[in-house]
C-alpha cells in the first residue's frame, strides 16, 4: 500500500501540466516528491521535467540502453522554456557560484586548463588576477574568461547553447586562447602547455588529466541536449571534432571520474538554469548509451 501511494503521488506530480526548477519549487513539494521518489531511485538523481520513467524505476539505466537512453536523457535535459538566463548572466554566476570554490580560505577559482587556485570575487572574470605566472605556460598576470568547450564559432553563438553552463568553464585567457576551437586529441609534442600537463600541438588540444573528465562529460551532454540544432557552423569538421573523438571522450570519462567539486557545480548549475548534466550524476550512463549511438548522432 505505500509503495502504491507513493507511485501514485509521483506519478500526478509528473503529470501537472508544469515543470519546476529548484528554484521554483517549494520546500512541501520537494519533500512529497522526494518521499514518491524514494521509493524507486538510489544513484540517480531525479531531472527536472523529467517523464515518469527517470523517478519510477531505480535508475534509467537499469532498463534503457543505446538510442533509447540517448532520447530519453534528450528529453529529460531540456528545461521548461520558463527562464532563458542571458550570456552574461551566465558566466556572472559561475564566476561568482558555480566555479567559485575558494582559494586558501578566501574566494577563487580553480581554472580548468591549468589547474591553478586564482583568488577574486565577484561576476566579473577580469577581476580574478593571476599572480604571476602561476600556471608555469611563460606568461604572466593573466585574468579569467569563459570557455565553451564546444565551440561557439560552432552555434554562431547562439542561445541557449552559448549560455549553457554544463558547457562552460571557467579557464585563464591564454591557455583559453590557444585552445581556440581545436579538436580535443592525444598531443604528442607540445608546442604550448600549462604547468597542469594541458597542451597544444598538431594533433589539437589536449587537457590536463585532471581535467579530461570534464571535458568529456560536457561534450557528452552538449550532444545528448543539441544535436537536433545547428551546432555544425563556422565549416567545422563534425567527423574530426566528434565522431572519430568519441572512443576517446568515452575513455576520459571513465579515467576521470567526477569530484565533489564538479558534483557540487552541477548541483548549482541547477539550481540557475534549471537541468542536470546527468553524465555527472551517474558516469556509466555514457557507456550504457555506447559508441556507436554516440558517433550517430
């Protein structure tokens, strides 16, 4: 009997003709559809939006593989279309939210090519001030901007993907800079690198171990959530940038599982743009998916 009732109050909270984001939904509602949802999930934690079968079974992927768990976290990515945050709303919370995990007690951020603890405050990323050359790549004084790990040269940076925080990272401008819109790869004699091990070479560019997981992961996501959309431009080369990539991105996923700190972005992106990356919450999804539906899409 209570596992029926809560099947049953899980089941009319999916079926309101609405969605919530954590920012929407209030502390009764979360609690009932928490205790609905306890029933039938562990290690995946439930989307917002998200169709019945994501909160019913213990996890999607449990009984969905291949192209069906590919359309199903396509679904389930997508956000109600209540809030559409801007550009620079974005990139003002991750530097001031999202990424801000501190530096030696005070605020900063951990740059994600290099690796290094750069203190500031604040939405602004020119206000977060390398002292020195602290990621040891021979320039000095650098400040933080936005990274798209997809390209935005790609989308004609375009919403929502160029506001996307799932796929945005907060790096130092320089190794930004050379990185530009190269392909991820295996670089074997660097021409440019970080103190951290990201490189530059012919084969593309190269992130630092700590790192390749979550370039995968958000790789992984950008394609699950965009690839119906025009994420083709600029005369980039789809089959080298990310088809011929994905044995890799799958690899770096599985090197390179996800820390708190990422766990604890993603928690926050959520709460701002009101969706999960689930490559985040649950890693093995992406193998469950597999290879080949990945270089179809």
């Amino acid at each position: 009997m209570k596992r029926f009732i809560g099947l049953l109050a899980l089941a009319i909270l999916n079926l309101l003709p609405f969605s919530f984001s954590a920012a929407q939904t209030t502390p009764a509602f979360s609690a009932l559809k928490a205790s609905a949802a306890g029933f039938y999930s562990n290690t995946s934690i439930p989307l917002p939006g998200a169709p019945l079968l994501y909160n019913a079974a213990r996890a999607p992927e449990d009984n969905l593989s291949g192209e069906q768990l590919f359309q199903y976290l396509h679904q389930s990515v997508t956000p109600a279309p209540t809030f559409q945050p801007s550009y620079s709303a974005s990139k003002s919370f991750m530097y001031s939210k999202a990424d801000n995990t501190g530096c030696n007690g005070g605020p900063g951020i951990i740059t994600l090519y290099s690796q290094v603890c750069i203190s500031g405050s604040g939405g602004n990323g020119n206000d977060y001030k390398e002292q020195g050359d602290q990621n040891g790549d021979g320039k000095a004084g650098d400040f933080i901007n936005a990274e798209h790990i997809w390209p935005q040269s790609f989308f004609n940076s375009a919403l929502p993907m160029v506001a996307d925080l799932h796929q945005l990272a907060s790096t130092l401008s320089v190794p930004n800079g050379r990185r530009a819109n190269l392909k991820y790869a295996i670089v074997s004699n660097a021409t440019y690198s970080t103190s951290a091990g990201s490189k530059l070479g012919k084969e593309g560019y190269e992130p630092a171990n700590a790192a390749k997981g979550n370039v995968a992961r958000a790789l992984l996501y950008f394609v699950v959530r965009y690839y119906d959309r025009s994420i083709r431009q600029g005369g980039m080369d789809y089959n080298s940038f990310w088809t011929k990539n994905v044995p890799m991105l799958l690899q770096w996923n599985r090197q390179d599982p996800p820390d708190a700190n990422e766990r604890r972005r993603n928690d926050l992106v959520e709460t701002f743009q009101g969706n999960r990356n689930p490559f985040i919450d649950n890693p093995a999804l992406a193998d469950k998916i597999g290879e080949a539906v990945f270089e179809a899409h």
